[in-house]
C-alpha cells in the first residue's frame, strides 16, 4: 500500500504552514511531517517512508545542491519537489535524475503552486481529492460565484483559512482571531493575505461580505 505520508524541509515557520496547508488541501489523508533542517529531516527519514519530499534548498546545516545529494543519499528514488525563494539558486541546481522531481519558484501564484503539488503528489502515489481544472468547473455543483470585478472565481480556502474568515465575519479582531485558533497575529495577517488573493477582494470588509454569499465555507468552516 503506497505511503500517504509527506516530508516538508522548510526553516520558514510561514512558509512551512502555508505549505502544510496546501498539502492537506489537495490530500486530505496525508500524514505531513515537518523538518527545519536537513538533520532533523534525517531523523525523521529513519523512522518514516515518506512518498514525497517537499523541501527549501536554503536550510541552517545544508544549502543548494548539497541539499539534493543529501536527500538522493537518504533514498535514491524517493520523488522530490524543490522550492526556493532564489531563482537563481533554483536553477542552478541538478536533480536527482534516479526519481521524479520538480523545481517550483516561491514566487508562483496559488494555481501554478497547486498544479505542480498536485502532480507530485500523483506521481507519488498519494491519494489526492481534487484535479487542476476544479477551478473552472465548479458551476455544476453550484459553487461558482461571482467575485469583486464580475468575473467567476471558483475559490479553494484552507480549512485554516476558512476558520479565519469564521471568525472575521464575526467580528473579531487579527488579536481575537489569533486567540481562538492558538496562532500568532502575524500568521493571521498571513492568512489574510492569501485569503484576500484567493478571493479576489482589497480588504476585510469585501472579504466578508463576499465570504457570506458562499454557503459551502460557512458550513464547513468549524467542522
């Protein structure tokens, strides 16, 4: 039976949430296990058989190729998807060419970023809930709206990202919301910001009132 299980190596603690968050989106049964360092990504490695590995090429203890040639050691066929912030660096470096990889700028948008998730995660052997096109064929399930500027937007949140919105339709705070989902304010504030793309609106006040024409997020908000 294929492993559902999914290595992130990433140092960033946003970054590292924003990308757990996205995995559990697309693969609802994956076991994500979380590493800062190349170490710690060992440690981790000896215990489990994660399918995937997802990981940042600039880490505390590793940086660039070398990050490649650690993780091709640790498993010579395990597919591998490289993210960094540096293209230049994202470039530069040579996969290894006994396993499936792909290479991903942090700088993609949601849909480039979820494509490529998605494929990896296929390729992988892990079970996946949704297809790239999603986005564009929501209608026939009645969850296709109509966003800021008119056009239709079939929005994907978290189910973070839906207790946020939860509770910002309720009133809260970026303080209060933190409180009740044990974040800080700057994860909130991250969260909204990603919220505020998704959904293709400039604030708190159209995100709600948007957030509140979409039956499907108000009722799986707190499930």
């Amino acid at each position: 039976m294929p492993s559902n299980q999914i290595l992130v190596i990433e140092d960033h603690p946003l970054f590292a949430t924003g990308i757990k968050d996205l995995v559990e989106f697309v693969a609802t049964n994956a076991d994500i296990l979380c590493a800062a360092s190349i170490a710690h990504a060992k440690e981790l490695f000896s215990k489990n058989s994660p399918a995937l590995v997802i990981t940042d090429l600039r880490l505390p203890d590793c940086h660039g190729q070398d990050v490649i040639d650690t993780l091709a050691l640790m498993s010579a066929n395990l597919p591998t998807l490289i993210m960094s912030g540096d293209d230049t660096l994202l470039h530069s470096v040579v996969p290894n060419q006994h396993a499936p990889s792909w290479t991903l700028s942090k700088s993609e948008g949601f849909e480039q970023t979820s494509a490529v998730l998605l494929e990896a995660l296929t390729r992988a052997g892990v079970q996946v809930q949704w297809r790239p096109n999603a986005l564009s064929n929501r209608q026939t399930n009645g969850e296709h709206i109509t966003g800021r500027l008119g056009q239709n937007n079939g929005i994907q949140l978290t189910h973070k990202q839906q207790q946020v919105m939860h509770f910002l339709a309720s009133g809260l705070s970026n303080k209060e919301i933190a409180r009740k989902l044990d974040l800080s304010p700057e994860t909130i504030k991250t969260h909204l910001r990603e919220i505020f793309t998704r959904m293709n609106v400039k604030n708190r006040t159209q995100a709600v009132s948007l957030y509140r024409k979409i039956p499907r997020l108000n009722a799986s908000a707190m499930a």
